[in-house]
C-alpha cells in the first residue's frame, strides 16, 4: 500500500473512531438521564451504543470517566454563552441581564436539569469528579465577575459587595430556580409549562432577575 492511502486509510480510521466515541458519549447520557448515574451499567450504555461490552471499555474504562465526559459536554454548550459577555468592552446592567437569562434558559432545558440534578448527587458520593465539574462553575463565575468588574471600571456600576460575591449570588439564584421550575413542575401542568418555556425561549427582550434586584446587587 502506497504511502498516501495509508495516511487516507488511518484518517478514516481515527474519523470511525472518533464518531463512535461520540455516539458512546450520547448514549451514555441518555442513559444516565433516563436511569440515574448510580443505576445505569456500563451494559446499558454498550446495549444503548450498540457496541460490545469489552469495545466500550476500550474507550472508556469507567462508569466514571464517562460520568467526566459530561463535564466536558457542559463545558462545550457553556462556551459561546461565555465568549458573548466576555466580548463586551463596558458591560451594563442589560448586558449582565441578557447573559443570566441566556443561562437560565440553558439550566431550564429538562435534559440539562436533571443531569444537573445527577450530578450533584454523583459528586456527594464520589468526591473525585468534583473538579471536572467545578471547572465549568468556576469559569462562569469568572467570566461574571470581570464582566462586573469592567463595568465598574467604566462607571456603569456601583456593587455594595465585592464582585465575586455578587456573581456567586447571581448564578445561584439562577440555577436554583431553572432547577426548582424544571424538576418541581406537576405533571398536569406539563403542557402549559412547554408552551410557557417556548414563549420564554422566543422572548429575547425577557428578564430573569428583577430590575430591582439586579440593579441592587450591581449598584447600576
């Protein structure tokens, strides 16, 4: 085999590999959606990929390094939300706005929350998977806190407490209750909470924390 369609046979290779790790990566969330990351196997996620118990555990030699690949799955879908704040030069009190409800419009994706949900749990019985995803918690709160402080910086705000403070606060409000909206909702008011959502989602010009409270918090 000439040297060319070497190279062309080992791109295809690593492309076959790649798609299939990917395919175990979605798979395996499914199934930690639909079981829990305590009661899904590594045979459920081979049965949900279609690939043989033992290829599984040539990509992945764990339940828990698959239990990481979430964090990095997070990490993926939070970026373009922080790259858009961390683009603004002078942040102002409806630029702050515009990124907590972007987030919160993220956190309040079903699939989202409950993986969320699993992985609080998770972590509370494996210790070690805390870094994978307080990386991604430590990142948002970064990127808030400069946003806050370049705008005090520019005089847009005022905050009474220290930046970090007001950032944390911030997110947890948000996170708490996309959580709380999405796994408390009763199931016979599913239905008006999907319609409800998809107007929210539709709704550029909508704002998750009170004026007031925003305005508080930042000293806008």
């Amino acid at each position: 085999m000439s040297q060319s369609k070497l190279n062309q046979s080992n791109r295809q290779t690593d492309r076959g590999s790649l798609d299939r790790r990917a395919l175990i990566i979605q798979a395996a969330i499914v199934c930690f959606i639909d079981k829990g990351f305590h009661a899904t196997s590594m045979r459920d996620i081979a049965l949900a990929a279609s690939v043989s118990l033992g290829n599984l555990y040539n990509y992945f030699p764990s339940k828990q390094a698959l239990i990481a690949e979430v964090a990095n799955q997070e990490q993926a879908e939070l970026a373009p939300l922080l790259h858009s704040l961390e683009r603004v030069f002078a942040p102002s009190m409806s630029d702050v706005q515009l990124f907590l409800t972007a987030y919160w419009r993220l956190c309040r994706q079903h699939d989202w929350a409950v993986l969320s949900a699993e992985c609080l749990a998770e972590i509370a019985r494996n210790p070690e998977l805390v870094p994978a995803f307080a990386h991604n918690r430590q990142q948002l709160v970064d990127t808030l806190v400069n946003a806050v402080e370049r705008g005090t910086q520019q005089g847009n705000f005022k905050p009474a407490a220290p930046a970090q403070l007001v950032s944390q606060a911030l997110l947890d409000i948000v996170e708490s209750d996309a959580l709380r909206q999405t796994l408390m909702t009763p199931a016979s008011t599913a239905a008006s909470t999907v319609v409800t959502t998809a107007a929210i989602a539709n709704d550029q010009t909508m704002e998750i924390i009170h004026p007031g409270l925003l305005r508080g918090m930042l000293g806008a």
